[in-house]
C-alpha cells in the first residue's frame, strides 16, 4: 500500500499558527515519521485534508508539502503501519469502561448514562482514526457492549432478547389501517419503529403505548418486546426487522438510518452522528411525559435525518 507524507517547517515564533497545524494533524490521526513529517494511508480524502493542513502552515508563515510514498517493501510498510497503533489509546477507553462497570451497582440509571457517554464518544474518536483496526478495537467495543446491555437492562427491564428466525417477506397491503402496540415511554427503536411503521408501512397506523407487554392484546400488532410480532431477530433490532419484513432494506437512507438506530440501541459499529442525536432524542423525551407527542417531535427528528441521508446517498 501507499502513504502520504506531509512535510511542514514553522517559524519558531509563530505559536498559535504551530497550535492550529498540530491540532489539525491530531484530529486527522496522523503518525509521526519524524519532527515535522506525519503520514497518513493513501487516499483521495486524506489528500485533501493534508493538503489542507499544508496551506494552514503556508498561512502560518512557514511551509507544507504533500508527497506520496509508494511500492513500500514490506519490512517498511510493517514499520510506517506500526506508527499508526491505538493500542494504548484503546487500552485507557478499556480501563475507564471497566471502572464504570465497577461502580454500576452504586449508581443510578441515569448518572451512569451520563458517565458512559463519553466513553462512547472518545472511543468512536479513535476508531474513526484507526486506519489498521484489530484486537484491540474489537475488546474494547466488546467491553462497551456489554457495559451498554447491563444498563440498558437497568433502564428497561422488558427490553426484548434476540430470538433466531427467518423473517419472512410481508406484503405492506395486508398491514393497512391496523394497531400497532409497544411499550410505553419508548426510546430510539421503539420511536423510530413508530415513525417506520407510520411513513412506510401503515400510513393510517394507531400506535398504543403499553404499561406492560402482557397488555397486548391478540388483534394488535406487537412490536418491540418478548413475544412481539416484530422484535429483535438474530442481530437486527426491531427497526431493522421491520425494513427486513417489508422490502425496505434496499433503500440506502433507510440502511444508514439502521445502522444509527442499531447502535444507538445495542451498541456495535460506531456511527459518527449517533451521541448527537441521542442527545437530541434524552431532550426531548425528559421534555414530553406523553408519549403520543414525544412520536410527533421524535417523527420530525427521523425526517431530518432520513433526508439528510438521502442528500447523501444519492
């Protein structure tokens, strides 16, 4: 594989310009090669955000080249991707995650909510830099899976198990004009379900807020708990089984919009914009103690962001 090596002189005197570069080689998780020299893997984006960093030491009155190293041997590609570690970054997260794991029995619901945030946010920091991810990613996401699962089962006792099914293709006709029941004071899956099921597969759909899921009653259509008929499947939350059941899957905004809710949800792949809008979603649902408007301002969030990805994806 290639690098790109980003060669930059700054007059000594020149501190908060020296301030600027290095916070910019920093935020884009470049490796030091030498004082002066950082690299980065090749690419079309890395080429302009280097080139970028480059101008900012022009502007500082000193000088910035970009240069590509290409056809490494491979003892020298071994040597440039070791620069790129985030093993002692990873193993900081680890302990922190452990701690508060450590602790969790001392604290309330929502005091370690705000606590695990940002270990989320500083491990979804690292990963996005982490151009040669391996075990040490892969424990510390593991440990902050299972951290996520013991609170959320603190915070919603009745949050559904994964069951190992076929999801079966259904025809969105026969799901017209019906009632859809969940549990109530709902949180991402459960809105953003509300939303799919309203936007794409029952237009005209009643949703009902259940104090306890043995409140459903056998006509209703169940989603998001134990003996639902739409829940978790294998690794998919609920949202994810309903794009599943009804042919949404092949719709790119609606994936991404997935992909946001399942990690949000159960934690797994990070997904960059995801402590914002869980931010966002906390707000709203500590400001609206009735559920039916906390769906109507929940449903706004979901369009935004659906067209956001379409934007995106087209």
């Amino acid at each position: 594989m290639s690098f790109l090596a980003l060669f930059i002189s700054l007059p000594t005197k020149a501190s908060t310009g020296r301030m600027r570069v290095w916070r910019s080689v920093k935020a884009l998780g470049c490796a030091t090669l030498r004082d002066g020299v950082y690299l980065l893997p090749d690419s079309a984006d890395s080429a302009t955000a280097l080139d970028e960093v480059a101008a900012q030491s022009v502007e500082a009155g000193g000088s910035g080249e970009v240069y590509r190293l290409s056809e490494c041997e491979e003892g020298q590609e071994a040597t440039l991707r070791a620069l790129f570690d985030r093993g002692e970054e990873y193993a900081g997260i680890a302990e922190e995650i452990k701690e508060l794991g450590r602790s969790l029995a001392s604290l309330d619901g929502a005091a370690a909510a705000r606590k695990l945030q940002p270990l989320v946010r500083r491990f979804e920091h690292v990963a996005r830099i982490d151009f040669f991810p391996g075990e040490a990613q892969r424990q510390t996401l593991s440990l902050l899976d299972d951290l996520r699962d013991a609170l959320t089962r603190r915070l919603s006792p009745d949050e559904p198990t994964p069951r190992q099914a076929d999801i079966p293709r259904l025809e969105r006709a026969d799901y017209r004009g019906r009632v859809w029941a969940t549990r109530a004071r709902p949180w991402v899956d459960r809105l953003a379900s509300a939303w799919l099921i309203r936007r794409f597969i029952d237009p005209k759909a009643s949703i009902v807020w259940l104090a306890s899921p043995a409140d459903c009653k056998a006509d209703w259509l169940g989603f998001d708990f134990d003996g639902a008929t739409f829940s978790h499947v294998g690794t998919k939350v609920t949202f994810e089984t309903l794009l599943a059941s009804f042919g949404l899957e092949d719709d790119p905004a609606l994936t991404r919009l997935g992909e946001l809710v399942h990690c949000l949800d159960v934690g797994g792949l990070p997904v960059p914009e995801a402590p914002g809008i869980e931010q966002l979603l906390a707000g709203l649902r500590a400001s609206e103690s009735d559920d039916d408007a906390l769906l109507v301002r929940a449903c706004e969030v979901f369009d935004w962001l659906l067209k956001s990805y379409e934007e995106k994806t087209t």
